[in-house]
C-alpha cells in the first residue's frame, strides 16, 4: 500500500468546525414535520448528498487530486451501505412501535455516536494496519463475510428486529411513550422507554455495520483524515434520507445485491493492494455500477407491477412518487 503523507493539523480543526455547522443546521430542519413530506425528504437528500461530493473539491485544493479520488470513492461506499443500515434503524423502530414524531430524537443520537464510534474504529483499523500487515487479510475476510451476509440478508423484507425484541425483554422498562423522554419513574422505580430500548438497539446496530463500512474505506484510502471526512459527510443528512426510505421501503428490492457486491469489490481491493494498486477512478466507477445495476432493475419491476396491478399509481422514471 502506498505511504501516504500525513495530513495537516489545521486540516482536522478547519473540517470539524464545518462538520459542527452543518449538524446544527440538520438539527434545525428536523424541529417539528418540517421533512415529513416526501419532497422535501428529497430535495434535503439530493443537497447532502450534493455537499459530500462538492467536498472533493476541498480536499482536491488543499491535498491533490489522488486524495480527492479516493474520498470520492470512499463517500460513495459508505453512502451506499449507510442505506442498509437505515433500513435496519426502520425495522426497529416498527418493532417497538415507535412514532415518526418520536423518530427525531432516536437519529439525532445515534448520529452522534455514529459519527463518534466511526472515528475510534477509523484510527484503530489504520494503526491496526500500519503495524501489522496481516490485518489487511482479516479487513477482507470481514467484508467478504459481510457481502455474503447482506446477499442471504435482504433487510428490506425484514418484519422485525431480533436485536431490539431481545433488549425489551431483558432491560427493565415501560411499554408505553413518555414524549421524548429515554427514562421515566413507574412504581418507584426508575425504567427505560421503548424509546431508550430503540436507541441502545440503533447504536448497536451503528457498530456492528461500522465493522463492515470502516474496512471497506480502508480498501479505497488509508489516510485518517479521507476515511472518517467521507464517513461523517455520508452520514450527514441521514434523517433526510431516512424519511425518503420509510416511503420507499420495500420497493428497491434488488438494493442488497449492489451493496454486497460493493462489499465484495472493497475485500478484493484490500487483498489485491500488497501486488497492485486500483485507481480511484476505476473504483468509482465500479461502485457506481453495482449501485445503479441494482437500482434500475428494482425500479423497473416495480414500473411493471404498478401497470400491471389495477388501482396502483404509475411509478414516474425515476422510481419516485
């Protein structure tokens, strides 16, 4: 793997202050039912996605374009598996029963924690590697665990989930809501809410695809600083896109084929790095290509089935309402 020059101090401070600014204004547009409307779910999804991407131009001027080609690629595998997971965060949520209204609370803490357990295993994976070769192998033996689990897995169809039926049984807590609170008092006793048990269970669950989406950034980069950027900004305007999936849950039912091949490709990168190196553009493209043959096809069965099926609306070219 090539050596990589170490990236500027001030470049951390100058990307956590941005990273900061743009939380505070992901907080503000979820206030109330503002992006409850599936436009608008839209439209805030295009624009985040729209600052992930722009910021290769930020690091192409401050670090060179090689830099800036490995972010791209990096963003778009994290951005690509952070819409399984939110497919996980939808199934428990409608395990517990929980509210859209009480939703808010959940995502906006377990951003937090995302963005701050994806750091820890950021600079652990890369000194894990910087020390110790054979780490490269075991990274890819994980992704090519996880692309086999996600194409057996298909979490779309998922009912349930195992991980929070598990922690309601075994936490002491109280089956109903107490607005947006985690804790409530209930016989004198202090006892989780359904919406604690939803949070411990996303957190959870953050960590475990952590294990998948850290070692498949490392396949495209290992600078610090290229891997955690491209994973807070993919991270960055999940809500947005949370909202879009809960109406869209179901309906791209190919997905999980693309993301386990994006998860495959980043393992054969990581064993085929000690001979050769794959460029950043190539691995873009790639990406791209696994993410799109799955896309299409989905939107096209589901184009079928809405002219098929008396009473169902036609589904538009792109595969929104």
């Amino acid at each position: 793997m090539p050596v990589m020059e170490p990236v500027p101090l001030w470049t951390w401070f100058a990307f956590g202050a941005v990273l900061v600014s743009f939380l505070a204004v992901d907080l503000v547009l979820h206030r109330g039912s503002r992006l409850r409307s599936r436009a608008a779910a839209i439209t805030w999804s295009a624009i985040w996605v729209g600052v992930g991407l722009l910021f290769a131009i930020v690091i192409w001027a401050v670090l060179g374009g090689r830099r800036a080609g490995e972010y791209i690629a990096a963003y778009l595998v994290e951005k690509s598996l952070s819409v399984d997971n939110l497919f996980v965060f939808l199934v428990v949520f409608r395990t517990l029963g929980i509210p859209h209204d009480s939703q808010r609370a959940v995502l906006s803490w377990g951003l937090f924690g995302a963005l701050v357990f994806r750091l820890g295993f950021i600079f652990v994976g890369v000194a894990a590697i910087e020390h110790y070769q054979f780490v490269v192998y075991v990274f890819a033996a994980i992704l090519f665990w996880a692309a086999w689990r996600v194409l057996r897995e298909d979490v779309t169809t998922k009912k349930e989930s195992r991980a929070a039926r598990w922690l309601a049984r075994h936490l002491p807590m109280t089956h109903e809501l107490h607005g947006d609170s985690f804790f409530t008092v209930e016989r004198g006793r202090r006892v989780a809410t359904p919406l604690f048990v939803a949070l411990v269970a996303v957190e959870l669950t953050d960590v475990v695809f952590a294990v998948d989406s850290v070692p498949a950034a490392l396949a495209i980069s290992q600078s610090r600083f290229i891997v955690y950027s491209s994973n807070a900004l993919a991270i960055l305007g999940l809500r947005s896109l949370y909202i879009l999936l809960d109406d869209l849950i179901g309906e791209l039912r190919y997905l999980h084929y693309g993301l386990a091949a994006v998860l495959a490709f980043a393992g054969l990168k990581l064993i085929s790095s000690g001979w050769f190196e794959i460029p950043a553009l190539l691995s873009i493209g790639i990406i791209v290509t696994c993410i799109a043959a799955a896309v299409w096809p989905s939107v096209r069965a589901l184009r079928r089935e809405a002219r098929c099926t008396p009473g169902l609306p036609d589904v538009p070219e792109d595969g929104l309402h």
